[in-house]
C-alpha cells in the first residue's frame, strides 16, 4: 500500500490530553500524537477552520474514503519507532546496557526478578549473519538483535487561572492548573497510508499548513513545523524477524485495537475471539481511547482497547494465516481510520536482544543568513536587543553588589553623576577625567575639582566586581578607559546570543561606564552617605 511519511517537530510544548488524566485540574499528555489528531489537523486545514461538508466528494475522499491515518511515533535515528512489546523485561537492577529478556520466545528465569522496560518506544536492528570463511558456520555473536530505546521528554509547567485579577490574590479565586505535556525540540514520523496516490498527493500539500495540534494552543503550546514529506509506492510499517520460530506465531499490537466480541458485542481484551485461536502466551494491557471533536465541540465516547505492545503468542498451526496476513496491511477493529488496528506478526523473535538507549536527534539545523539581506538586518536586531536586556540585567546586579566606605557628600556625589550623564551625552568621557585631576598652584586646570572635594573621594573606598579601590582612582580609569567597564559587568561570563551566523555587537562602552558611574553613586545617595 501506497504510504506519505513525515517528520512533525516540536517547537512548542505538546498536550494531547489522555482521557484518564487523574485530576480534574491536571492534564498529561499521550507519549505519541494520535492519527485522529492528524486527521483533524489536516481536515481543518482543508476547510480552513470551518466545518468540513460530508457531501463535499472530495472532503469524503481525503479524510473518510479509503486514507488511514496512523499514529506519529518518536523518531529514532532518523526513523519511525515503534510501541514497546509488553513482553520485553530486564532485570530489576538493569542498567542501560543489560539484556532485554523477551517471555514470548523465553520462558521466566527462576533466579532472576524482571521488570517491565521504562522505555515505550523502541527500534529494532536486525541481527547481521555472518559466515566464517574456515567452516561456513554463523557467528553466535552476531545473531543477537540489538534494540534503541527511546523515552519522550516531558515539560511539566503550572498554570493559574484567575477568575478576577485584581483580587485573586487576596480572595484565593485563582484556579491551579497542571500541565504534563510533551517537551519541545523532539521530533515524531506520522504515516498515512491509501491506495489512492492522488488523494495522497492533495494530503501532503495539506501537511506544511499543520501548524499546530492539542490543547491550550492560545497559551504556549501545540506549534509544529511538518518537514520532510515522502510518498514511498510499497512501505512497510515493521521488519519481520529473519528467522521466525517455526511452531509459534508472536503478534504484536503497534497501536491500541478496539475489538468487540462477536457474541456479546461487548469490548473484548483478546486477540483469541477474534482470531478463533487460543493464545499460548499473553502479556496485555487495556486502556480507555476517546478523543475530540472541534466541529462539536464535544468529547468522543470513549471506548476501551487494548494497549499498543501488548503481545499475543498462538500455535503456528491453529493461527489461519489467512486472516493474519491481510491484517497487518489493513488493521483490525474499529477506527482503522485514525490508526487504530495495526498489528505485527513475527517481529520479534529472539529470546534476548541487545539494548542501548537511543539519543534525541538534534532539532535544529544550521543556517548562515546572507549578508546585507533583510533577514540578517532583521536578526541583528533581535540579538542586539537580547544582549542588551543581558548587559542591562548584569549592570543592575553589579550597581546591587556594589558598596562605597566613607562617601562624599551628596552634592559631590550629585555633580560627579552630572558629568557622567554629560559625558556619555557629548560622547567624550575626557570630562570626567579633566575635574579629577589634581588641581595645579598656577591655576591653568580650572575644571579640577577643589582640594577639599579631591579629598573626599580619595579618602572614599568602593567595593564592585570583587576588587577595592579608591573612588578617585576607579573614576580616573573608568574615564581613561571606558571598556574597563566590561570587566566590571563580568562579560566575560555572559552567553553572546548568535542568530543564524549573525552575533551580537556590544554597545557603546561610554554608555555602560556612564550608567554604572551614575547607578552606583546614585545608590550610595540614597542611603544618605552612609
């Protein structure tokens, strides 16, 4: 079957509320992006937010008529992952390089206790069969699978929402929210499948217009950037064992099913009704599905299925292939359309598998803006302005931690703040520099300052960027040496911030020395001269 594949990233924080979320006050989000989620998605795009038209034929095409819309799994090295097998379990006290130990082709050590993974998402890499030249017989060693594993990263924020603002601080009115949502950065390969390549083709014009998916998308969350789009004309959803066990079949649920016992017509938690087989071995889990429906504005019923990776063993003769085999192509259940149904058949196979904890790929990719072009003025101002709000906020934190011993008076320390804001004005900080020099006996310096004013900032002492220095001094080099003011604002310790190859540029130094001058004297002031 024709298949469209894309990569959704993550630019903001993900909430697809699980419909058994705990607290009415709480929300966590799936681990996965639902096909439903997509199908709306897309569905809203193609009407641009109105309500889609049943009798629209090409409305029923893309979204009711054949297309199925499977669920986006993490990716891993660069690749769809898949649900991991609840019948995969490692020792209690694994670490991440220990074995996995599969039930369904082993049976429970006696000496050992086994755990469930804490990894949900998993890929599988065939084992490589080598010959040795000498006796043409398999290297033991190579026959081992080995398997990435992947747990999605989560961002937890609490929110508050006030009924009133200006007294829910003193009434308690505000309501307390908890979100669990999917951390941005991460990167998710969605599948459609159809037999129609044109409606495939109408599908992924639609994709780059999925820009944002869950809940709370007005507060912060639920912006993706859809890229890179495939058709592939024959794909497959997993790779079969190379060497399946010849007495037994093992299937593997890639994504919840929804079954109904035929005679009661009840929610069944087996693939044996179904398949009219008895299993061998089980390791299953049930969950409650629902979802939403925007043009309702009301919640799906819910409807209970089993769990994505639970793992069902038959005998290899009493399971009717031919019912099998169709299967993993088109699903089994309900809601095959929003990816529910989907199973594996021999997938896994081997008693013990190789494990290694797969890294999150890097979500960013490397771009180097032209020079002189729009898009670069347009970064250099947005850097320009975040290294500032940084010198800014470092500038207030040097002013806070400095001290002065035995300060002038405070019209000294007033006339010294007006020739710092006059000489940043006029652009030369000689001013400064001129009044504290030493008055001569001829009286040619007549912008000195007098000697019993000279004296009051000699005999002062100032304590700032964890150095002590005479004030006449620190003023003389700050004047004679604006840049020194960097120093004293620990740049050195400050992240430059850098957009597409574009740096930040420092501000005029005359500018920074004249406000710490001023910052600083100002405080001490203010305390009276103390």
């Amino acid at each position: 079957m024709s298949a469209l594949t894309f990569t959704i990233e993550l630019l903001e924080p993900l909430l697809i509320a699980d419909p058994v979320s705990g607290d009415e006050n709480s929300a966590s989000s799936l681990d996965y992006i639902p096909g439903s989620v997509v199908r709306g998605a897309l569905a809203r795009a193609f009407t641009n937010g109105k309500r889609g038209d049943l009798s629209d034929p090409l409305f029923k095409k893309l979204f009711f008529d054949g297309a199925r819309f499977l669920n986006a799994y993490p990716a891993i090295s660069g690749e769809r992952s898949l649900p991991t097998p609840l019948s995969w379990q490692r020792d209690k006290d694994a670490s991440d390089g220990d074995p996995i130990t599969d039930l369904a082709n082993a049976d429970a050590p006696k000496d050992r206790q086994l755990k469930e993974m804490r990894y949900p998402f998993v890929r599988i890499q065939p084992p490589e069969f080598n010959l040795d030249e000498d006796d043409q017989v398999e290297d033991e060693s190579n026959r081992t699978p080995s398997v990435e594993a992947y747990a999605p990263e989560r961002d937890v924020s609490v929110h508050i929402a006030q009924r009133d603002r200006r007294s829910a601080a003193r009434s308690g009115t505000g309501d307390i929210y908890r979100y669990d949502a999917l951390a941005p950065g991460q990167r998710y390969i969605g599948v459609i499948l159809s037999e129609d390549d044109d409606a495939l083709k109408q599908l992924g014009e639609l994709l780059p217009e999925m820009a944002k998916l869950g809940k709370s998308r007005s507060a912060g969350y639920g912006a993706v950037k859809v890229m890179d789009v495939r058709k592939h004309p024959d794909w497959r959803e997993y790779a079969p064992s190379p060497k399946p066990q010849g007495d037994q079949v093992v299937v593997t649920l890639l994504s919840d099913v929804i079954l109904r016992d035929r005679a009661t017509g009840g929610y069944a938690d087996s693939l044996a009704a179904w398949l009219g087989a008895q299993a061998l071995k089980c390791f299953a889990r049930c969950r409650v599905v629902g979802g939403f429906n925007l043009a309702w504005g009301l919640p799906l019923p819910q409807a209970y299925a089993i769990q994505a990776g639970s793992v069902f063993v038959f005998r290899r003769a009493d399971a009717p292939m031919e019912r099998l085999q169709p299967a993993v192509a088109n699903g089994i259940g309900e809601r095959l359309v929003d990816g529910f149904g989907r199973i594996a058949i021999d997938w896994h196979t081997s008693a013990q598998l190789k494990m290694r904890p797969a890294t999150k790929a890097p979500s960013f990719q490397r771009v180097t803006l032209a020079a002189g072009s729009v898009e670069h003025q347009l970064a250099q101002q947005m850097v320009d302005r975040i290294w500032r709000a940084q010198l800014d906020r470092a500038l207030r934190e040097a002013i806070g931690r400095s001290k002065i011993e035995r300060p002038p008076t405070n019209a000294q320390l007033s006339r010294m703040r007006l020739l710092a804001r006059e000489a940043w004005r006029t652009g030369d900080p000689a001013t400064i520099g001129e009044v504290l020099q030493a008055p001569d006996k001829e009286g040619k310096n007549r912008k000195a300052m007098k000697q019993h004013a000279r004296d009051q900032f000699e005999r002062a002492r100032i304590y700032i960027a964890g150095q002590s220095n005479r004030l006449l001094d620190w003023l003389a080099n700050l004047a004679a040496r604006p840049d020194a003011v960097w120093a004293m604002l620990q740049l050195d310790q400050l992240k430059r911030p850098e957009i597409g190859g574009v740096e930040a540029k420092d501000p005029p130094a005359l500018e920074y020395m004249a406000r710490l001058v001023d910052g600083v004297l100002r405080k001490v002031a203010r305390q009276g001269g103390d």
